[in-house]
C-alpha cells in the first residue's frame, strides 16, 4: 500500500474510533502502524483515577481497540471490508500507569494476518488471535491483553 492510501487508511480507522462517544472520551491517538503492529496513545488526564494513575478501564479498552483496529487495517490493506468483533479477551494489570497511555497489539502468530486475509476473501469470515501490551516510558510493561476477533465481510444487499 503506497503512503497516500495508508494515510487514507489510517484517517479512516481514526475517523471510526473517534465517532463512538465511549471511544472518543478516551481520546486515542495512532501512534504508529506498520506490518503487524498497531501502537495506540491516550492522555492519562483523559483516563486517569482516583487514584491518579490510568484507569484499568481504559487500559483495557486501548488495548483492544489497538488489537479491533489491527484487525481493520490489515483487512483494508488486503483491499477487505468486513466488521470486526472482539469474541473474548483476558486482560492482566502489573502495575499502575502514571503517565500518558501507550499500548501495542499485533498479532498472536505472525502468520495469522495472512490467514486472516485469506479466510476473509475466501470464506467471508475468519476468526483470529492478538496479544496487546501496554508499557510504560522506560518499557516495562504495566498490562497485558489476549484476545480473540472475529471479522465477517461486508456484503452489500441486492436491490429488489
């Protein structure tokens, strides 16, 4: 995919996440996405507790949004539409987080984006599993995330 069209690609997956309230409250960034990776942002202001550091709400929530938008991108890059679902998740907390929220997702087997793309093309639907961590600054990680997604094509109504 050249750099217009990842753009695109990127703007659009933004666009999406910031048009759900709850999402929007949380005020993820795209930090950066590459092949197999998806690294999510968020103002610890925006998600922080009583306690002053994030709220494990929303470290999970960007966490498996990182992972649904993961999913997403690979699908567009393959030139897929499709819905994705998250099927079930588990997520672990470490430690507390006092600064800014940054998460990561890819994908549980390096492989599995190919056959993602591939189920999805051919069968109309697949079923997959991500991994997500959120770290602090200095790289320890603070949460843990595993889950699996579920994308269906899109399919657009005969007329009639």
């Amino acid at each position: 995919m050249d750099e217009t069209a990842s753009r695109s690609v990127l703007d659009a997956l933004s666009r999406h996440l910031h048009g759900m309230p709850p999402v929007a409250a949380l005020q993820p960034r795209i930090l950066a996405w590459e092949a197999g990776r998806l690294r999510l942002g968020a103002p610890l202001a925006a998600n922080v507790n009583d306690k002053g550091c994030a709220f494990g709400g929303s470290l999970a929530s960007l966490m498996t949004l990182a992972a649904w938008g993961l999913v997403t991108l690979t699908l567009a890059e393959a030139g897929l539409s499709a819905e994705v679902f998250v099927a079930d998740s588990h997520v672990r907390y470490l430690q507390p987080v006092f600064e800014d929220l940054a998460v990561e997702a890819t994908f549980e087997d390096p492989s599995a984006a190919a056959t993602l793309v591939a189920a999805v093309r051919d069968h109309g639907r697949a079923s997959v599993h991500l991994k997500a961590q959120a770290r602090l600054a200095e790289g320890a990680v603070a949460a843990t995330f595993a889950g699996r997604y579920v994308a269906i094509a899109k399919t657009t109504a005969a007329a009639g």
